[in-house]
C-alpha cells in the first residue's frame, strides 16, 4: 500500500516539474532571433498585411504567455496542436517518428549493456592488470569523444573507406525495405551513440564492484568455497546495482540528446532530426509536441529507477 502511495505522490509532484519544462522551453523558443513568419514567407512580394493575418491566424500576435497558456489549454484537452511548418496534426507527426528513435536508443543501450557491464565487472575483479589498463583506456576514450566526431570517423573509416555500412537512412534508396536492410543501416548510428554509454558505464561499474568487493559478505562466500562467476553474479553485481540502476536512469536524456545529434547526421528519421526540423523552422507546436514526450519519458524513467531499488533492496521503504 506504501507504494502505490508513494506513486501517486510522485505523479503529483512530477507535475510542476512538468510544468516548469514546458514553460522554460516554450519561453527559449520565443527568443529565438527570427519568428516562424518570417521563414513561412521567404517570398520578397508577402505584404505586410498578409503577414499580420498570419500571425493572427497562428495567434502569434498575442503576448508568449497568452500563448503558453493556449498551448497548455488544448494540450490538457490531447491536442498537441498543428504544425506550422507543414500544417500537420503534431501528434500523429510524432507517433510517425517516435518509433525509429526508440529502435535506436533502445539499440544503443542494449550495446550499451553488454559491453559495458562486462568490461567494468573484469575491470574491478582484476584492478591494477592489463585488462584493467584496456577497460580505462576505452572509457576515458569513449567518455571524451563527442557522438558527432565519433559518427564523422565512423563515416569516414566504415562508410567511405572500406564501404561496409551506407551512410544515411534507415532503407537503400531501391525503395525495398526489409529487415536486415533495416539492421545494416540500423548498426552504425546505434555504435555511434552507444559509444559515450559504454565508456560512462565501464566507469560507473568498476566504481560500484571495486567498493563491493571489498565487504565481508563476498569473502565469506569465498570462503565457503564458492566459485568466482557466483560470487560476482550473484553476490557483487547484485549489490552494486543500486547505483548502476541510478546510473541507466539518468541516461535517457543524454540518449535523447545524444539521438538529436546522431540522427541528423546519418538521416534516421526520427524525433531528433524531426526536433532539428522544427527548431530551424520555429515550428513551436511540434517543438512542444516532442519536449512533452522527452518530460513524460524522463519523469517515468525516475519512477521506475526508484521503485526498482525497492525490488533489488528490500530495506528501502516507501514510507
């Protein structure tokens, strides 16, 4: 009962954090140097009264308050509203999108996992050791390199050089779409933004299994004659996930963020290069439109990050 409690109370609370998001960039949006009229009417003969019907038909000619207020109305009715841009109904924009983005980051964190988990439990087990060495050596790498850099020499080694991966789009330009078609174009752009995940990782797990295996649980069950995997496993590794779930929780805005970058760059046609989109065209209400999904899905991977280290620990209480 405690925790369905403390979840409601959570969801109570995420919503002026909610709130306060959607306020911050609706407000960035609006100083931007340039207005969503000017780029619609890139014609030297619109007239200035043309332009002013237009902004009163959008509602831009009302204060940006006013105008939050009127986007926040129509979205707690569930309308996210029309695109300026390409006059589309913004919801099903992003339903269309939303699909690839998340093969991708879910891709990515996949990698993400069973790279980076290994390296930095082998990392911790044998500290000070060649393999200690090549596990640091990767992630001060991987945590330094930028996903932009990281996708050029990518490009440019597999894509250009060697020929082995195309170099945008999530299809050949035959028009023929299957699955391992959909796989080829899918690995590049997944490596790229799996790359910084992997080396925070490698950091974060031999932090977490270096302070663990020093307690004296996990020399006891040595000292029962347990072999090394299970006492890793099922010992090490089970103790040193609380931090390691903190860690994937915080991840998904710097897989969004991550995925803004990597998609405009190999033409993956999802929210990121859609946001791109949108922000060149001051699109608001598609901008709007995404930032409601980037909140909702940061809040709620919070939630579930807490209501976790209560199944991994069962001395956290939600009281």
């Amino acid at each position: 009962m405690n925790r369905y409690r403390y979840i409601i109370k959570r969801l109570l609370t995420s919503i002026p954090t909610f709130i306060g998001i959607t306020i911050l960039v609706y407000v960035v949006a609006s100083l931007a140097p340039s207005s969503p009229l000017e780029i619609l009417f890139n014609d030297p003969m619109a007239t200035q009264a043309e332009m002013e019907e237009m902004s009163k038909s959008l509602g831009l000619d009302q204060p940006v308050i006013i105008q939050y207020l009127r986007w926040l109305w129509q979205l707690l009715q569930g309308n996210l509203g029309t695109s300026i841009r390409t006059n589309g109904d913004v919801l099903s924009m992003i339903l269309g999108r939303i699909g690839p983005t998340l093969v991708l980051t879910g891709v990515a964190m996949l990698l993400t996992a069973l790279i980076g988990l290994p390296l930095g439990i082998m990392s911790a087990y044998k500290p000070y050791s060649k393999w200690d060495y090549i596990s640091s050596g990767f992630s001060f790498i991987g945590s330094a390199m930028p996903n932009f850099f990281a996708a050029l020499v990518l490009i440019y080694l597999l894509c250009v050089k060697v020929r082995l991966f195309p170099t945008s789009g999530m299809y050949d330009s035959s028009g023929e779409k299957t699955v391992l078609m959909f796989i080829h174009h899918l690995i590049l752009p997944a490596v790229v933004l799996a790359i910084q995940q992997i080396g925070s990782l490698i950091r974060q797990c031999r932090g977490s299994m270096l302070e663990v295996l020093q307690d004296d649980y996990v020399r006891t069950a040595r000292a029962k004659g347990l072999t090394e995997m299970p006492v890793l496993v099922f010992h090490a590794l089970r103790n040193a996930w609380i931090p390691l779930v903190t860690w994937f929780g915080m991840q998904i805005p710097f897989l969004i963020g991550g995925a803004v970058v990597t998609e405009q760059i190999f033409g993956w046609p999802g929210l990121g290069s859609l946001m791109v989109q949108s922000i060149n065209a001051r699109d608001y209400p598609v901008i709007m439109g995404i930032t409601v999904f980037i909140a909702v899905a940061v809040l709620i991977g919070n939630l579930i990050v807490d209501l976790v280290y209560g199944l991994l620990d069962p001395r956290i209480r939600y009281d």
